[in-house]
DNA sequence: CACCATGTTCCTTG
DNA sequence: CCAAGGAACATGGT
C-alpha cells in the first residue's frame, strides 16, 4: 500500500506517538516478514529497548532503538510491502487475523499488520543500502538522473520503479510523473531528450511533494480501513465521495476521459505490471520516439 | 475459475 | 559480468 507518500505520512503520523515508548514484549507471529533476522534476534534486539527516532529512507521506515543498559544504539527496518500497516492499538484490544508482529509497550501495542506478508520488519540494513537518491533532497541532481537514464534501454515507466535509480517511486506515482511530464511510458530512458529528462526530474519531485501535502489533510486512524487509514492514494472510498477526487490524473483510470483532454486513459502492461496513461497527453510522436 | 492488486528478490535468458 | 523480463512470494477482492 505504500510509495514514498504514504510511509512520509505515516512516519509523521508515528514518531511523536512512540518516542521514548519502551517495548515490554516482543510477539512475532509471521518470521518470514523478520527474513534475515530470526526471531530470537529481535526478541534480544528489540526486548527492554527504547524508541529513540524514527525517520524514512525511499519506502523503509528506520526507527532507531536505545538499550537502556548499555546506550547502544539500534536500527530496525520496517516495509510495508503492498498490504502492510503500522499503527498503536490499546493491548486490550484483539489482534487483528494477520498481525505478523507486535510490540507492546505497556497499555498500547505497536502492531506491524500485513495481510500479504511481503513487508519487512527486520535488523537487517542490505536493502535501504542499494537505494538511490532521495527525491525529495538535494542529493537528487537533474545531472546525476540523466547520467543514469543514459545507461538505460528499459522503458522509462519500468527505469522508474528502480530504486537504485531514485529512491520510493512505486507503481501509481511512476504512471502519475509520467503523466505530468507528458512522457510515452514504453519511451526507452536513453532516449529522452534533455528536456523531457528535466520535467520528469522536476514531475517526479512535484507528484511526490503534492501527494504528502494531500496525505497530511487526511485524518487518520491507521487501525481500520476505509478514508482514514493512510491509503489516501487510492481515488475510491465508500464514505467519503468526492473526497479524493483529482488527486490522481491517471492511476486507475483505464476508459475514463483524461482530466486534461477528455482522451480515453489507456492501460497497459509493462514488466508485468500495468501502466496508466492519457495517449494523446503522452503521445509517442510527443516523445519523439 | 479468471484476473486484478500500492513491492522486492530470485532465476533465467540473451 | 550486466541488463531486462518473468515468476515467486501470499492473500483477498471482484
């Protein structure tokens, strides 16, 4: 459920509500999600530690840890895969069916949920250090980007979505700084123009900052599904109609007329998995392809 | 039964 | 060795 938005969102959400929490008990109910950690090694990581900071790195949540003994300082890697949610519930409450962690923390238990279980909740650090850029800092220089763009042959919508590329683009956002570029996604990345790389470069950062400004208007309440549960990304919801529309231009929107234009939105699949876009606002002949 | 889904990693192919 | 594409992971919705 989550690109570089979302987690930005949340991370906000949660830092306040666990500094200086101390974890009591450690319940790991899913290892696979702790892969390479064991389970025993985040029992003894995490048991009598306290939250110390918490910050974001592309889509991995870094909450940072203090053993109250020792002073030692830890890092524990959170993702949330494509169904995974973090969030504070009182200890009294029923776990939900797919809990695959929970830490109490005396009358409230920080429960890391995933009904898929492709999330992360791990010590081990492999990941967050192949990542690019960030996009959102300064690390992420339109020259470094066209440098990488130039080595590439794939198609920019799949180039994108590699996060050694640039850290925290995910599916919809790939389809949506597209969109705002008014790129073709099947365009080969080594044969963007220079200033096709430059709206992407400037689409990207704009998609993103627009995305977290829209997240930081919703009240959440990450325990429950629905408006309010940071997947503000998705333009659907039951009970609030209107309330997200035009946020995304073209994430799934397939057959529905172009905010832009009124063209047909088109879907396609492209490394498996499907890309949205206006054909006339991204026209191949447009990207001079 | 079919196909779809916000992500990453591993395996195969070229 | 590298780059690119597809399958696998696991569960649920339509």
């Amino acid at each position: 459920m989550p690109e570089l938005p979302e987690v930005e969102v949340l991370v906000r959400h949660l830092r306040p509500l666990l500094q200086n929490k101390t974890i009591r008990n450690v319940q790991v109910n899913r290892a696979r999600v702790l892969t390479p950690t064991s389970p025993g090694q985040l029992r003894k990581a995490l048991g009598g530690a306290t939250f110390s900071g918490l910050s974001r790195r592309g889509k991995y949540l870094l909450f940072k840890l203090r053993n109250q003994a020792n002073l030692e300082t830890r890092l524990l890697i959170g993702h949330l895969g494509m169904t995974g949610r973090m969030y504070l519930a009182p200890s009294r409450h029923l776990l939900p069916k797919h809990a695959a962690v929970v830490l109490n923390l005396g009358a409230q238990n920080f429960i890391f949920e995933d009904t898929r279980y492709f999330g992360r909740f791990t010590l081990d650090q492999t990941a967050v250090t192949k990542l690019g850029p960030e996009p959102l800092s300064t690390d992420f220089s339109l020259q470094l980007f066209q440098r990488a763009l130039k080595r590439s042959q794939q198609p920019i919508k799949a180039k994108l979505l590699d996060q050694s590329l640039v850290a925290g683009i995910g599916n919809i956002y790939a389809s949506e700084a597209l969109f705002r570029a008014g790129i073709w996604p099947r365009t080969k990345a080594n044969r963007l123009r220079p200033e096709q790389v430059r709206r992407l470069w400037r689409a990207i950062r704009e998609v993103l900052a627009s995305a977290i400004k829209f997240g930081s208007t919703v009240p959440l309440s990450y325990a429950r599904s629905g408006r309010g549960d940071g997947l503000f990304y998705f333009g659907k919801s039951d009970d609030a109609p209107g309330f997200y529309e035009e946020r995304l231009q073209v994430y799934d929107r397939a057959r529905l007329p172009c905010m832009v234009c009124g063209h047909k939105v088109r879907r396609i699949r492209q490394a498996g998995r499907s890309t949205f876009y206006c054909p006339k606002c991204q026209s191949r002949q447009k990207s001079g392809v």
